[in-house]
C-alpha cells in the first residue's frame, strides 16, 4: 500500500482516500509572468509521477492545477513589455502557452481541469463574502483582511506559533491591517479596474484563489495538496486558514511538497543569478534527460543542480535506452504488468513515498533477468513508459543551440575579462557551465 510523507503530521502515513473509487489533488501551478523554470519542471514532474502511479494502481483521479493570471508579478511585466499593466492577460496567456510547451516536453500528462483565477471571480468574491459574514474577515476602505485572531492553530503546517510569528512579522508605515499577519483576501482599485464586488472594484489577494477553485472543483476536503516547499509558508498556511476557518473541516487529508532545487547549495534565485529556464536547459539537453534526473532524486530532499550530474544521467538514460530498443514479443495489460516480480519490487521502492532513487536500483539490478525473460521485459518497460513517464526511444543527437540569453551571457563575460574583472568573468563561465556551454579561453581570444 502506498505511503506518502504528510507534511502537516511530518511522517509517512498511509494513503487511504476518502473516496477509493475517485481521488481529489489539487497542486499550485504557476504565475505566468515569466518561462518556467528549472523548479518548476521538477515540481510538476514529481506530481505527474503521483498522477500516474494512481491511476495505474487503479484509482479514479481528479487532478487540479491552477493559473494565477491576475498578479502584480503580470502586472509589471505587462508595463514592463507592454506600456500597460491592464494587458496583463496577453501576457499571462503568452507565458501560459510557454508553460504548456516546456511541461509537456518532459511527457507530464494533462491535468483533468486547469482552472484560471481571471475566471473564477464570482466564485472567489461568493467565498470573501462568507468569511466576512462569519467574522473571519474585515472590510477597510475597499480592502478585505483575513482576521488571524479568528484561527488560533494558524502556522500548524509550517509548525510555527502564532506569537512567534506574529513577534516576527514586518510592521509596514500605515498598514490598516489590524494585526500584522492578517492577509488580503480582495485588493481595492480605482473604480473601473478588474472586477466589481460588493466593496467596490478590485482583485483578489493571491490566496483566497486556491481556496475557491479547490472548493469548486474538488469539493471541501481534498485528499491530497501538492506544491513546492516555498509554498508551504505563507501561501498553504493561508489557504489552511481560509477554508478551515470558513467550513471547519480540514482542507487536506495529505500536504504533499517537493524539495527546493538549488545551485551551490543555494535556493535558485533571479536575483542570486542562479535561475535557469527550462528551455534555456532544453537548447542542450533533451527533456527526457531532465525528467530521468529529477526522477533519480528522491523528490523530498534538495536537489543540487549540477551539469556534470545531467551529463552522467544523459549516459545511463542512453543506456537504458539501447537495453530497452528490441522487439516486444507480448502485449501485456495493466494486470499483468502488475504480477511481474521485478514490477512488484520496483513498486515497494514507489509505494515508500515515491521513493525513485530505490526504485531504479532496483531496475539495473534486474537487467540481466530481464535480458533473459521476454515477459518481464514487457512487464518493466510498460511500467517505465506508463508510470514513470520515459518513453525510452533512442535520443536524437542535436545540435548545441547559442540562445539570446546565452549569447548575452557570453558577451557579460568578454566584458568583465576585457575590465579585468576576472572574478565577475569566473562566475559568468560557471554559469554558463552549469547551463551545458563550455567556455574555454585561448591565446587568440
């Protein structure tokens, strides 16, 4: 039986779903502003493995995965791109579109629904007016807060005290909240902006959205909540504290998150220069490649980017590639593929909380009885393809790809070398590097 690690409880606890016939999972998904990047892939990848191996084990399955495309990250990108922050949907719709493409490169499947912030109003100002009606919530000069005071078990997710963060948090000039860790449910604007409600025209708080479109589409309780960990707090705890407090029943059976995803043993960050794109990762590795190394790390542990660590997986996903390219004598159905004894124990690994890495030593552990044996060969490589989402076709050797962003890069560190400014033009190379480019210095320049 399969075991995931609960976040809220903080051990594995088996999964047993309210309903066994239909599953409920509701994951985060993106604010289109920008491409997505190297966290995001790993995030999604790690999910659409849980998606699969439900489905595959049996289960109905109703998977949910939003669009955040109202936000003031859009807005200044549209004002930014655009001139005008009002067409903050073109640009949403163009880095949703962008999401798409780089997430179904790395073979994720389709979520059952994929809801949209932009068209989910009425249902996210239905949800503010029940919270303010049940005094969970206040209304100031247009503003709606979330009332803190109202949930006293506020921070059981990130197991953090009420008092000790409300010791902690930042006090801003003029704040009308009346305690500084209440949050915005809905954002006032001046008349004629985004949406009209019943305390004048605004737009919803980041939020109050998840909220709703769980509710809407999964109903009170989900069985399981995913995200990264840098949901964790604020973003599920406020979520927590929204549903919890307006339905007084719990708002997840299992909170599910994936570790960060760092370079140098520092979170990947913009503003750290350590922020890399998936396509940008795309122009010099095949996406399969980069799903079979986020699958060859537990999803719960850090990752630690490295490039020589792609390069090492490219060769055993090679590997397993050219073990795996030879006629298929049986056509096996989902029932017999689960009588196969190396199935079985590839699946104990997956069924210990998505445990990967246990999972694959396993695999090359058997490659000489599946050498041997046409019917378990069938068994793992239908499992490989179906579950862990690697199709397993020989990868087509490409050509290395001078993106602008490369280009650019490459043109910072010609700069900083010509100023002599040898430690900017070190970091520029590593960077570099660790995007798959190898940049070698020689006397002719």
């Amino acid at each position: 039986m399969l075991s995931l690690f609960n976040t809220l409880s903080g051990k594995k606890e088996l999964f047993q779903p309210k309903n066994p016939k239909m599953v409920s999972m509701y994951v985060c998904g993106i604010t289109p502003y920008d491409y997505p990047h190297l966290g995001h892939g790993r995030c999604y990848v790690t999910f659409d493995l849980l998606y699969r191996m439900l489905r595959f084990l049996g289960y109905g399955i109703t998977y949910c995965r939003n669009f955040t495309d109202i936000d003031d990250k859009i807005m200044s990108r549209a004002h930014k791109e655009l001139g005008d922050q009002q067409r903050f949907l073109e640009v949403a719709n163009k880095y949703i579109d962008a999401f798409t493409q780089d997430i179904q490169a790395l073979n994720c499947l389709a979520p059952t629904v994929q809801p949209r912030v932009t068209q989910t109003i009425p249902e996210i100002i239905t949800f503010v007016q029940e919270l303010v009606q049940a005094g969970k919530a206040y209304v100031i000069d247009g503003d709606v807060y979330f009332r803190i005071a109202q949930f006293p078990s506020y921070g059981m997710l990130s197991r953090q005290k009420l008092d000790e963060l409300r010791a902690g948090a930042r006090v801003e000039i003029n704040d009308k909240k009346k305690d500084p860790l209440d949050f915005a449910l809905w954002k006032s604007e001046p008349e004629g902006h985004f949406w009209q409600s019943p305390w004048g025209w605004g737009r919803p708080g980041w939020h109050i959205e998840c909220s709703a479109m769980a509710e809407k589409f999964l109903g009170i309780t989900l069985d399981i909540h995913g995200g990264g960990a840098d949901l964790i707090f604020p973003h599920h705890e406020n979520e927590i504290a929204q549903s919890e407090g307006l339905f007084n029943k719990p708002l997840a059976c299992y909170w599910v998150h994936n570790g960060f995803v760092r370079i140098n043993q520092i979170k990947m960050s913009k503003s750290l220069g350590n922020f890399f794109t998936l396509r940008e990762l795309y122009a010099t590795n095949d996406p399969m490649i980069l799903r079979f190394y986020f699958l060859n790390h537990h999803y719960k542990a850090p990752l630690e980017f490295s490039h020589d660590d792609v390069t090492m997986m490219k060769k055993t996903y090679q590997r397993l590639c050219k073990f795996f390219d030879r006629p298929q004598s049986l056509q096996l159905t989902d029932r017999d593929v689960l009588d196969s004894d190396i199935v079985q124990k590839m699946l104990t690994f997956l069924y210990d909380d998505l445990n990967t890495p246990g999972m694959f030593g396993v695999l090359f552990e058997s490659l000489t009885v599946l050498e041997h044996n046409p019917r378990e060969f069938c068994a793992v490589i239908k499992f490989l393809q179906e579950v862990l989402g690697l199709p397993l076709q020989p990868l087509a050797e490409s050509e290395v790809v001078i993106t602008p962003e490369i280009e650019q890069l490459i043109k910072q560190r010609e700069q900083a070398r010509m100023q002599k400014n040898w430690k900017r033009a070190d970091e520029l190379r590593d960077q570099l590097r660790l995007l798959g480019y190898d940049v070698q210095d020689k006397k002719m320049g």
